[in-house]
C-alpha cells in the first residue's frame, strides 16, 4: 500500500460519516508493513482492553516501537488535557521509549518520554481529507528510523530504575485489567491461576491491584537479577532470563520457565518482552559496582531496590515497610548473637559453630516382610543429626540480616579461603534459614544472598550446575502452619515452598531467631495457629493499652515458639517501642 492509497481509504471511510478510531486501523497496520516489510504491526484488541497501545510493532518478535491511535481530528495529540489523553499519554511517556500518537494523518513522535517531531500527511478540509505529498518522504524516512529505533545505553542507576519502574508499572496496570477482566466475563487463564494459588496460600485478602503490584515487581527484578548473571551482554531475552536465574532458587526459575514459555498470557507478553530491551541497553553489574561507589553503601542492590520502588510507587513503599534495615542495627544484633552463644551457651566459635545435635524425626515404618518392603504400617521416630546453631529470620525481607551472618562469618576465615566453600556448602548454607511472604522481596532476598556468596568467593563443590544448592529462604507465612497442595502447577510450586518451610517450622531445632518483623496493628494474619499461641500472653491479663493482636507481638510469640521447642536460645528482634512501653 502506497502513502495515496492509504489517504485515499480512509477519506472514503471518513466520508461515511460514522467512522470511528476503530474504523481505520487496518488502514494504518496495511501502510507500515508496506513502508518497512520487515515489521509486524499487531493490533488487538484483547490487549488494548488490558491497557496495552493500539499498535506494537515487532521484528522478529521484539516490541521495537507502539503507536497509540486517536480518531481522526483529534485535539489533544500533545497530551496536555487532564479531561482527555493526558493521563494515557503520559503513562505511555513514562513506560515506552519509541512511541508514536496519532490521528491517523498527524503522527507525533516521542523517545524516551521526551517529544522529538511531528508530521502531518494530510489535513482534514472542506472536502474530506485531503493529501500533503510535501511530507510524504520525510514521514517514509520517519517510520523506517521509527522502526529501526535503537534503546539509549543506561549508565545511571536512576536512569535504570526509572525505567524499570515505568515498565512495572505499566506490566501492573496491565495484569490488574486482565484480571478483573477475567473475574467480570467469568473467564480462566494462567494469570487468573497464579493468583488465586496465590491468595490461597499465602496472602489471603489479596485483591487483584495487589497481586499485580508484587507480580510485575518481580518480574522486573527476576529479570534484573538474571541480566546480573549474564555472561552474553549483546543479547537478552525471556528465554535467557529464564536460563540465567539462578538455581538456587527453584520458585523464581519455575515462574520465569511460565514467563518464557509458550503459556504466557498474550495480554502480558508485549510489555514483558518490551523490558528485556531495558536491560539489553545496559550492564547491570557496572551500574550496580558504580552505584556503590557512588552511594557509599554496603549494599546497593538493597539500596538500588528502594530507588526503585519510589520511583515506582513511593505510597506502596511505605505500606509495605520496606524501609533499609540501618546497617549499624543489623551489625550490633549479629554481634551481640554471637557473643551470647560464646558466653552463655558456651560456643567458642558463636555463629559459626559447627557442631551437631539431633532430633526426632517422624518417618514412615514399613513391614519388613512386605514384598520390596514397602507397605507402611505406621510411623516410627529416628534420630537426625542437624547442625545445632540454626538460625531463622522469619521476616526475611531482603535478606539483610542473613547477609550480615554470612559477612560476620567469613571474617573468621581470614587466611583461611581455600576451606570456605566446603564450610559454606555443609556447615553455613545448612544453617540459615529465612520466611518471606511478599514475592519481591523474596527475589530480593536470594539475590542478594547469591551474589554476597559469590563476592566472598564460594563457589558450588557440587559439580553440575542441576545440583546446587538451594538457599533455604522460602516464600510462605511465617505465622500459618503448612498449606496442603491444592493441585494446580501454581499451587504445587507454592506448596512446596511452604511444605519445605515446614521442616523447618515443624522439626528444625532453632536456636537463634533473629531479624526485624513488621509491626501492623490492623492485622491480617488471623489464622487459629497464631492465635492459639497468643493465648499464653493474654492469661490473667488486665493491661488494655497495648494491642497484643500486633504483629510484631506475634513475631515475638512465634520466636519463642522455637525457643520453647528447641529447650534454649536467643531471641532478637528490632521491635515496636511499645513494647517497652507495656513492660
């Protein structure tokens, strides 16, 4: 289709009289694959009821442009009305980097949120809408660089995370219209899936905004953490992310196997696509290296994380408490943890202790004179040898206070390197233990662990890559006993997250509870288990003033929980002040 063949059909339409935006979108898709044969202009409207631009314009299956269309005549291609395209047009400006609004025959041009022209290639007369053949090469030449658009390289590490916060943003705006769109037309599909598993299991008032705030953040930093561990900067894919995330964390590779397979919701995949560009146009380890010199902090992956989630939304931030643990605290508790075990529980090595205990151990007793003896007649105790310093943060967050274990202990193998990796692999990794319930935070958490051990220089004495070492941080409620399985592929994933955060709750012999709980006074976390173990604060009680259905009480009822059961221990939290004020 030539430039005149494409003005003339849409004169004919618009002549009509009932021509609406809808009525020439063929038109417009027929003129680009014409101009530039290579592309694929895909207009669906499923997509767009999800939030997604009118156009997306792939080669070779990666998103290089969008173009959102107005009907003809529109007045306000510039955005600048509050009443009619600002809040799109500027959620567009702040999510996608090659972009284009029009009319149909005034296409304004936009990179990286900033306006760079505008051309017109016919105007709307008396007549109908007549040609301006003036323009006509300039617009050829602007729709093929258009198309051949190439990503600033990103060198700044708010650069960065302004970018990947627009995309999540975006990705959760996206999520949360396909699922009420599901829920409203009473349709399934694996986003649908994915939420209710996770609602069942874990956050059981989730609403659909939610879900979709932690699911596009961990997406985001799934991919960021698998750009981190990208050997092949010149390509980046969903199905090298995939490959890339790192196999000490089962959870996270199952997600992102759905995420680059061929199950992906369509209403997703564009703009899930459209972030692997993001991290295709930058090194990810130099702008996290620059990021820590510049800030002066210990962590910048943590502090790179708070970046992010104000740019992406400063409200939830807050909601969520996830506010940078001062590293001065987390070193004093790690500390002081260890000095008690040196000085009251008489372990010379504090933290990193590595002698054994034992525990009982339910297991199945089988008939001994079944065939192949495997018939279970009932259950029978065995003793099992486990480390006796375990330490468990159930509030792990980002893994702050885990990273400071792992720091205090590698300081005592100084002049001692060529045996840390064995000690890391059977004496540390089987010791520390952590519960988070806010899926980015937990992505966080593993990330932060993988790449500290890898900074110390551990590495995995376990051969293949197929067999390393799980982390065992785990995504579950700390304060619910184990969810039994419910079937589903999403509900199995998250079961067995749960159900191996069991064996810790139910049998692990923890000695050292450690970390920095939420406080929440209006609090969700009602389950009968909790609850039941609350009882034993409030006996005989007549103190009014303090709310024991806290938290942060909860957490410390919980915490002595595994203190009680393993017969000794430390127990150190940071805690509400009123605490100290109901003492």
């Amino acid at each position: 289709m030539t430039i005149e063949n494409y003005i003339d059909n849409i004169n004919q339409r618009y002549k009509l009289g009932n021509a609406t935006e809808h009525t020439f979108r063929g038109d417009l898709q027929q003129l680009i694959e014409s101009l530039v044969p290579e592309i694929r202009a895909t207009n669906e409207p499923k997509r767009q009821s999800c939030g997604a631009p009118d156009y997306i314009l792939t080669k070779k299956d990666i998103p290089v442009g969008f173009i959102e269309a107005k009907d003809i005549g529109d007045k306000d291609l510039e955005g600048k009305k509050k009443s009619v395209n600002k809040e799109q047009f500027d959620r567009y400006k702040a999510s996608l980097d090659n972009l284009i609004f029009t009319d149909y025959i005034d296409f304004h041009l936009y990179n990286d949120g900033e306006f760079v022209t505008k051309i017109a290639i016919a105007e709307i007369t008396e007549k109908g809408i007549v040609a301006k053949p003036e323009n006509f090469k300039i617009f050829k030449n602007l729709i093929k660089d258009f198309c051949t658009h190439i990503g600033q390289n990103i060198k700044s590490p708010k650069k960065l995370a302004e970018m990947m916060a627009g995309k999540a943003r975006l990705l959760s705006d996206v999520i949360e219209k396909a699922l009420t769109s599901d829920e409203t037309h009473n349709e399934d599909s694996t986003l649908k899936e994915q939420m209710l598993a996770f609602k069942d299991i874990l956050i059981h008032d989730i609403t659909p905004k939610g879900f979709a705030d932690v699911y596009a953040q961990t997406i985001a930093y799934g991919m960021f953490a698998a750009r981190l561990h990208d050997p092949t900067l010149d390509t980046f894919s969903r199905q090298e992310a995939a490959e890339l995330i790192p196999k000490s964390n089962p959870f996270l590779r199952k997600l992102f196997g759905y995420i680059a397979g061929p199950d992906i919701d369509d209403r997703i995949k564009w703009i899930v696509d459209n972030l692997t560009e993001i991290f295709l146009a930058c090194n990810v380890e130099e702008i996290l290296k620059n990021y820590g010199k510049t800030t002066k902090m210990e962590d910048p992956i943590i502090h790179f994380y708070e970046t992010f989630l104000s740019e992406y939304d400063p409200k939830l931030r807050k909601a969520r408490g996830v506010w940078y643990t001062p590293a001065p605290v987390v070193n004093f508790i790690v500390r002081a943890v260890d000095d008690i075990l040196k000085t009251e529980f008489d372990l010379p090595q504090g933290l990193a202790d590595k002698s054994m205990t034992t525990f009982d151990k339910t297991v199945p007793k089988f008939d001994e004179r079944s065939k192949n003896k495997s018939k279970i007649i009932g259950e029978k105790i065995i003793k099992q040898p486990i480390h006796k310093v375990q330490v468990l943060d159930p509030a792990t967050g980002t893994g702050t206070f885990l990273a400071e274990v792992i720091k205090h202990v590698h300081q005592k193998f100084k002049g001692q390197e060529g045996i840390w990796s064995s000690y890391v692999e059977n004496h540390l990794l089987p010791r520390l233990n952590g519960f988070e319930l806010l899926m980015a935070s937990y992505a966080m958490a593993h990330l932060q662990l993988d790449l500290l051990l890898k900074e110390t220089g551990y590495t995995s004495l376990r051969g293949t890559k197929q067999s390393v070492q799980r982390l065992r941080v785990y995504l579950t409620n700390s304060l619910e006993e184990y969810h039994p399985d419910t079937g589903t592929f999403w509900a199995s994933a998250l079961a067995n997250e749960a159900n191996e955060a069991n064996h810790i709750k139910r049998d692990t012999p923890v000695m050292c509870v450690i970390g920095n709980p939420p406080y929440a006074v209006s609090s969700t976390n009602k389950g009968d288990w909790i609850q039941n173990l609350l009882t034993d604060y409030k006996k005989n009680l007549n103190e009014r003033k303090i709310n024991l259905d806290d938290d942060y009480i909860k957490f410390i009822r919980y915490g002595q929980h595994f203190i009680d059961k393993n017969g000794e221990g430390i127990l150190a939290y940071i805690s509400n002040n009123s605490f100290i004020d109901g003492i």
